[in-house]
C-alpha cells in the first residue's frame, strides 16, 4: 500500500504512460507543471534503475528534470527500456574538483550572493566539523554543490531530491542553500537504519523525506524533533513499468528454470542458492538456475559453482540490461533471492555505523512479481512487506539451504501453487508499485513543497 503523513492515498488506478522503448504508448491525462526538480545522483545513468524510472515517471507526468550527477555514467544501461535523451543531465566528476572552472563557479556565488556563501560556509563547520570523517565528506559536497549552481541557477531548479541519505543528501543541502529552495530525499534501509553521522540534521533539514518501505520509515521518524520540526515522512515505494515487465503468453522454459537477479553481494544469500542448487541436483533433478548480476562475491560463486560441480546447473551471466533480463524473466518458473542479515558491515554501510546490513526492497523483486513469477525470499529487513508468504511469494527463515531446495522443489512440481502465487504476485504490484502511481505521489509531494515555500 502507498501511504503518506499529512496526505490522502492516492487513487491507484494504473497508469501506463512511460517514455520507453519497445513498448506501446498509452495516452494518459497527464499532471502538468511549470516545476523544475534536480535530482542529485551518483552515476548516471547507473546501477539505479529504480532512480531512472522515477524520473522518467515524473518527466511523463509534466515535470521537467535536470540530474546534477557527482559522477560519470555507467558503461551499462541497465534500465534500457528508458530513454534517457530526455534527462538533461550536468556532471561534476571528481577531476573537476581542482579545475579553474570550480573556483569561477565559487566565486560567482561568493560575489552574487556572499552572505549566503559565507553563511554556507559556517554552516559546513559547525555542523560537520564535529569529525574528519564528516568534514572531509562536507567539503567535497559543498564543492560540487558549487559547481552545479550556475546550471541549477539557468534552469529555475525549484526543488532538489536525492535517493539514500549520504553525499548526495549532503550536495543537496548546500545546493539548496544557494538556490534557496527546497530539498528531499528518499530513505532505503541501511543508510536510515543505521548510525550514520549528522543522519538527524539531514532529516531535519528536509522539506519532507521519502522512504522506500515501512521499515525505513519507522527509523526515520524516530529521528525527527517533533516539537520543533515541520518535516514530513511518506512511504513511496521502488516503482517499476507493469507494461514493460508483464506476463508473457510465450512457453516458459521447458526444463524447470530458477533465475536471481542482483548485485552480486554477500548479504543476497547467493551462496545458499547455490547449496540449495547442489541439493537439488543430488535428487537428479534436471533444472537450470540463472544469475544476473555483478559484484564483489562473483568470484566467490564462480569458484562454489565449480568446487560443487554445479557447472552445467548454473550460468552467471554477469550484468545485463533490462531488455535481456525480461527475456531470461519471462522464460523462468521461479524468482529466487535468498537475502541474509550481514553482522559488522558491508561495502558502502562500514560496522561502525551499521551493525547489521539487511535488504530494503529490491527492484529485482518487484521486476520478477510483475512479470507474474513466484518469488522465494527470506524474512530479512523489508522482504515480508513485499511478499507474503503463501499469498504472492514464499518466504522462508535465512541461511536455510536445505529448507530453500525443499520450496523449490515443491514449486517445480505444483504448476497450479506457481501460477496462483504469480497473479498474486503481479495483482501486487500493478496496485502498489506502478511507475506512474508512485510519482504522482512524489510529485504532488514536491509541488505541495514548492508551493509552500513560495507562500512564505
């Protein structure tokens, strides 16, 4: 379900308007606006597909958008069902960092408008130089904030956002400052749940903060001062094009096919598959098992998949689109990600700020249940919010090997248990995380935002 503080739910009649390629365009009564949003990202485009949806979403809807990327675009498109040429995009990448057109771009500021650049800059240190961790990482926001102002400045940026509450929030905020509007973002799971510094001042700060599920917004709202702060909390969920990834009429694969789709990462519990794979061959049970993705433990598995003679059983097929993932979808029987709780950090979330990683809801899911595929998970982090057991997917209890062969197999050998989970499945997200449903909620969010600021 979508829901919001403050706001009505929106009516949830799908909507399936989206600037795509390969799919047919259906005429929608679209929401107009003279708005201009920026949205501050990492890479783009880049590993984000749901950030890329998102924006095509509200393009559709009548936005303009211009993306202010802290980085180059990745040598993969993976949302390419997208087209991309209608995303006016600036970089700052990190060579730009020592250029003379940084210091021109500051000194316009300072010049133009310098007690909002001094006031800037005292801000910086008295809020994140509490530590050079902090103040190290304000720095390089409050540079590249500065290079994107001329741009944001031409374009009549009215309200910036950004997704996971790190740099790119903090490259909002000076933004934000300098342009004086508004600012969101949109919280997952880790980089809201955990302890991260200045975490409470980000939140604070915003015109209004999104959060991805309801776990995400639990740990947000326990970070407002609810006696002074005005900022609101809603739910938007990862949204995804229900005509893109649909139900395909063709034949599934005729030998019982499992397929994971993810970031190659220790906490998506791929190495439990691949024992549960390993299980299954020893039953001589003729089945083939897709992974897709990259990352650091793609080695790991390569070397587990042979060790375990499992070579013939399994393909890692690396990163790919989404126009090849669709095709590998709709030829599958099951959707399997085994996700498990991590102690002591991963990657991008380091132990001394998040004790336990655990799984928001990933848009591989969501990929898989609304092409209609049943779907087998753990009870980790969000994954129950999405799917329930015995209704749209199966959930089982993490680092269960044993346990997850046994579902697997029941499901290759009842259709009828396959088929019913799969329309649960895709009835779910048609309901709850259509593209076009999704932003419209954002988007009546940031218009309300943006209205309010001009009151005052």
């Amino acid at each position: 379900m979508l829901y919001g503080i403050g706001i009505e739910k929106l009516g949830t009649s799908t909507l399936h308007s989206y600037i795509c390629k390969g799919v047919e365009i259906i005429n929608i009564e679209q929401i107009r606006s003279n708005n201009v949003i920026g949205y501050i990202t990492e890479g783009f485009p880049g590993v984000m597909t749901f950030l890329e949806r998102e924006i095509s979403g509200l393009i559709q809807h009548g936005w303009e958008v211009s993306v202010f990327a802290l980085h180059q675009e990745s040598p993969v498109h993976y949302a390419a069902e997208l087209d991309q040429s209608l995303v006016n995009t600036h970089y700052c990448l990190n060579r730009n960092l020592l250029s003379l057109k940084m210091l021109q771009s500051h000194l316009r500021i300072l010049f133009n408008r310098p007690k909002v650049y001094c006031q800037s800059i005292l801000f910086l240190l008295r809020t994140y130089g509490t530590s050079w961790y902090s103040l190290s990482r304000a720095i390089y926001a409050f540079m590249k904030a500065g290079y994107f102002y001329a741009s944001a400045k031409s374009l009549g940026v009215e309200h910036l956002h950004a997704h996971f509450a790190g740099r790119t929030v903090d490259v909002a905020i000076f933004l934000s400052q300098f342009l004086n509007v508004g600012f969101s973002f949109t919280g997952h799971s880790n980089d809201v749940t955990g302890n991260y510094p200045l975490l409470q001042n980000k939140i604070n700060l915003a015109s209004f903060v999104i959060a991805e599920n309801e776990r995400a917004l639990e740990a947000i709202k326990s970070y407002i001062f609810s006696d002074t702060c005005t900022v609101s909390t809603h739910i938007v969920h990862p949204g995804v094009n229900t005509q893109y990834f649909r139900p395909n009429r063709d034949p599934k694969a005729d030998v019982p096919t499992l397929i994971a789709v993810t970031r190659l990462v220790e906490s998506k519990g791929l190495d439990d598959l691949v024992r549960a794979c390993a299980v299954l061959r020893d039953k001589e049970l003729q089945f083939h098992c897709n992974i897709i993705g990259d990352g650091p433990v793609y080695g790991q598995l390569e070397s587990q998949i042979c060790d375990n003679g499992l070579g013939e059983y399994i393909t890692l097929h690396g990163a790919l689109t989404s126009v090849d993932i669709v095709k590998l979808l709709s030829e599958a029987w099951v959707f399997v990600l085994p996700c498990v709780r991590i102690l002591g950090g991963q990657g991008d979330h380091p132990g001394k700020f998040v004790s336990v990683v655990e799984d928001g809801i990933p848009s591989s899911i969501v990929e898989a249940m609304s092409v209609g595929l049943p779907v087998v998970t753990t009870n980790v982090g969000s994954l129950p919010e999405i799917v329930e057991n015995s209704v749209n997917g199966i959930v089982i209890s993490e680092r269960d090997p044993d346990g997850l062969s046994e579902v697997l197999l029941q499901l290759i050998d009842d259709s009828s248990l396959r088929h019913r989970l799969g329309r649960k499945a895709r009835e779910t997200i048609v309901a709850d995380f259509d593209t076009a449903v999704c932003t419209s909620l954002l988007g009546s969010l940031m218009s309300t935002a943006i209205s309010k600021r001009r009151v005052v």
